[in-house]
C-alpha cells in the first residue's frame, strides 16, 4: 500500500513539474537572430537555426529568424520574451539606435542567449562583452577533448554526462565577467595546443570555461561556445544542451 502511495505522489509530482513547464514556454516568442558583420561567416549557423527551431517546435515556443539589424527597434523586440545568437558574428548592429534598443531590452528583465561564435560578436563594445561574458581570444585546432559539467543542476547541464568528450573548437575567452556563473569547462589535460601554456596558462588551473549564464543588469544571460561542426546539431545530447540553455531562458529553472 505504501509503495502504491509512493508512486502515486511521484506520478502527481512528475505531471506537476512538466505541466508547469509546458505552460511557463508554450506560446512564447523568441527571435533567433544571425546576422554575420564583415569577416568570417561559419558554415554552421543553418544547422544551428534548424535545431533551435525544431526545438521550439517541439515546445511549442513561436520564433522568428532573422539577420537583419533593423530588427533591432524597441518596437519590435517588446514582441519577444528572449533573443538568441545562433552563430551571430562580428558586428551586428547599424546604428547606435539598435545597439540602444538591444541594451534596453535586455535590461528589461528578458533573457539574452547565444551559442559558439556568439562571443565574437561586437568585441569593441565593452557592455556587450560583459552582457554575453566574455570575449573570444582564440581557439586551438579543431580537435576531441573532454567538457566537464560543472553545476549539474541547471537545465542546460541536466541531461549531461559529468564528463563529455565532444569534437570542437575549444573557444578562450578573456575579459570574463567575474559575476558569471559557469556551468562547463574545457579539460585543457585533453587538449593538444603549443600555445597554451601562453594563455590561459594557470589562469583557470587546468580548465577554462565554455558554457555559463548569469543575471545580468535585470535580464537572464546563457552562452555556450560549442558549436562549431554543423553536424554537431544533429547529436540528441547536444539538442538537449540547447534545448535546457533556451528553457532557462524563458524562465524554467
């Protein structure tokens, strides 16, 4: 009799949680923003679009995609509940007018994501770099190496294994906002590069960080740097990475 009591609460308690997300993401809108300034465009950000839409189509979350810097009006992103930068490189924005639009709104309480080649995106806009966290440096060659979950218990993290060996880029990154919360690092054991002893040397001891998210100016912050093979979208675990970074976004903790 306990026993079937037991999985009863446990039945009621699952369906409570999954309800409560479904009606904390279902129907709400994010724009999926891609635009690439002058210089290198990566060959990944359809596949990167394509995942993230048919994650949202799975959670039944609107989108819209978009490279088109006019977006970028106050009018338009009050539409959205969170932006994300698929693969968005470079510089971004026009006009002060939508680089002003963009602080405000994320300054406005919503949620701000990106993933890879996000963190190369306006490196002379010293705010911006402390919105995504941190600024690309470099990256050794595309390689296998090992991720470590850091906090299992973000959404982004949940359906990780403690250690995972992708095949990737490995972005560094400096100018790290110190208020970040890192949720996953790079073994820099697993790496081989002949320049790392140069940066980050002993900076992180022997790991350097890749996924983070934190509260940022009023606004929720997630970033992930892998990304890099357009192949990689296609992988459930890493879908399920996206998938958590996007739902935290939206406010699913």
């Amino acid at each position: 009799m306990k026993k079937q009591i037991f999985f009863i609460l446990l039945t009621l308690t699952w369906n409570t949680i999954v309800f409560a997300q479904e009606t904390t993401v279902k129907g709400k809108r994010i724009l999926i923003y891609t635009k690439t300034g002058e210089g290198y465009v990566h060959a990944n950000i359809a596949a990167s679009v394509n995942a993230i839409q048919e994650i949202c189509d799975k959670e039944q979350i609107r989108y819209d995609v978009s490279d088109n810097p006019e977006t970028m009006t106050k009018e338009n992103l009050e539409k959205y509940d969170a932006l994300f930068f698929a693969n968005a490189s470079n510089k971004v924005f026009e006009t002060q007018t939508q680089r002003d639009a963009f602080q405000a709104y994320c300054r406005s309480g919503k949620g701000f994501g990106g993933i890879h080649a996000a963190n190369t995106v306006e490196r002379d806009w010293p705010w911006f770099v402390q919105l995504i966290g941190g600024k690309f440096v470099r990256h050794p060659k595309y390689q296998a190496f090992d991720v470590l979950v850091v906090d299992p218990n973000h959404p982004s993290t949940q359906p990780l294994p403690k250690r995972w060996t992708v095949e990737d880029e490995c972005y560094l990154s400096d100018q790290l906002n110190p208020d970040i919360h890192i949720l996953m690092v790079a073994d820099l054991n697993t790496l081989e590069d002949d320049k790392l002893n140069e940066y980050p040397g002993n900076t992180f001891y022997q790991s350097f960080p890749l996924v983070w998210c934190h509260q940022f100016e009023g606004g929720r912050q997630w970033f992930s740097a892998l990304g890099h093979d357009p192949e990689f979208y296609k992988d459930p675990v890493f879908r399920a990475h996206i998938r958590g970074g996007i739902l935290w976004l939206l406010g699913v903790e």
